[in-house]
C-alpha cells in the first residue's frame, strides 16, 4: 500500500501500529528496525526521521502485577529509539479498554509534532517523556535513572507515584512505594529485602501510570528483568 509513493518526495515518516502484533513481540523488535531501514533505502534517504507511537492502554485493567503481550509489544517499540534519527510518542495514558483504535488522537498528534520538531527541524525543545536509564541496588531499593527529564519528574496527578511493581531473585512482583529524589525514582517494598527487578506500567491497560516530566510528557513503561537500549 505504500509502494505507489515512493516516487514522491517526503520529508520523513510517523507510523502508528502494533496492535495486531502484541501476540510475536520479539519479532516486532526486529521487522521494525528493518522496516525503519526499508523505508529510508526506498526513498534514498538514509537519515530520513522516522517517528513511531509506542501502543496506548488497552483491554480490561488488571489490579495485580502480571504479564502482558501489550507490555512486550512497548517494549519491542522502545528499544527501536536505538536506530539514529528516530523518535517516540508515548500513549500509555491515552488508550481506552474497550476501543482499541482510541478517541484522544490530538494528543498523540501534538506528542507526534514535538517529535518532529526535534528530530526532522533541529528545534532545541523537550520533545518526549521519561525514558529509562539505569537502575542500581541500594539494600532494600532500587535507584531508577532515566533520561528525558526535562525540567524534572514529578507524578501528573499529585498523588504517590504508582504502577511501579518490584521483585527479588524470584521475579515473583509486587506493587512498590515509589518516590522522586531529584532526577532518580526511589522504588521498594518492605516485604522484600534484596530487590533485583523493577517494572512500571507493565500490563495491558495499566490503572494509573502517573510518572511524567514537567513539560507534561509521560514516562515509557519499561522492565528491569530484560534488556532495554
């Protein structure tokens, strides 16, 4: 469907998909850098920018730390952020459990154009949310970094930070306290003494994924229990 444009000149692309892929997430995380490089080489343009929308929430919420096809299928999309000159819109508070092409489009539109102005116009803005870093062990916590910060973390809605699941050598996760300290996410449970896992937002329609920074842009779900760029 897209082979009758490349004669036409662009500028660079967005692309919005995914859904009917949660089921193989390993395999999206390499058809998309190969579609990234496809794309580029049709249109002879090896640096074209290449801006993508990481899945919004979707189906039933779930109260309990669990496994998710969709939450790998973000994954797959976030580690794409490694091929140079591509960008991320992130829609995790965006979705909606029973309509799986959502209605709150302008904001993913509006997320799209700080992307673009970035990455394709050279602009000098903050142009996406909360990426994950780093994480290090500190006794009973782990120490989360990220980049994308802008002009600081804070949680959306004033309330405690949630989403944040924690786990031990088991994997077996429970539901974290989580705290900013300056430009770093402070996340423990009581019950565990020595953390080695973290997640956020890891589930189909995560409740209430309320970490952003100032500029208004939410963090990507992520996992500490699998590599991620």
């Amino acid at each position: 469907m897209v082979a009758p444009l490349i004669n036409y000149a662009v500028k660079g692309f967005l692309w919005y998909q995914g859904e009917a892929n949660t089921g193989r997430a390993e395999d999206y995380a390499k058809l998309q850098p190969a579609q990234i490089a496809d794309w580029r080489n049709l249109w002879q343009q090896p640096n074209a920018p290449f801006l993508f929308v990481q899945l919004p929430g979707f189906m039933d919420m779930n109260y309990l730390p669990s496994e998710s096809q969709w939450a790998s299928l973000r994954e797959s999309q976030l580690k794409s952020l490694s091929v140079p000159n591509t960008g991320m819109a992130v829609a995790i508070d965006l979705g909606e459990w029973n309509d799986i092409h959502p209605d709150r489009k302008k904001e993913v539109g509006e997320r799209l154009a700080l992307a673009a102005e970035k990455i394709a116009y050279g602009e000098n803005i903050v142009y996406s949310g909360p990426i994950y870093q780093s994480s290090s062990i500190n006794g009973n916590k782990i120490i989360i970094i990220f980049s994308n910060i802008g002009s600081g973390l804070i949680s959306n809605d004033e309330e405690e930070l949630s989403e944040f699941a924690i786990a031990g050598a088991d994997k077996k996760f429970v539901w974290a306290k989580a705290k900013i300290e300056g430009d770093k996410v402070i996340v423990w449970n009581d019950n565990i003494a020595n953390p080695m896992y973290v997640r956020y937002a890891w589930a189909d329609n995560p409740v209430n994924p309320n970490l952003f920074n100032k500029e208004g842009l939410p963090a990507s779900p992520f996992r500490t229990d699998s590599p991620t760029p």
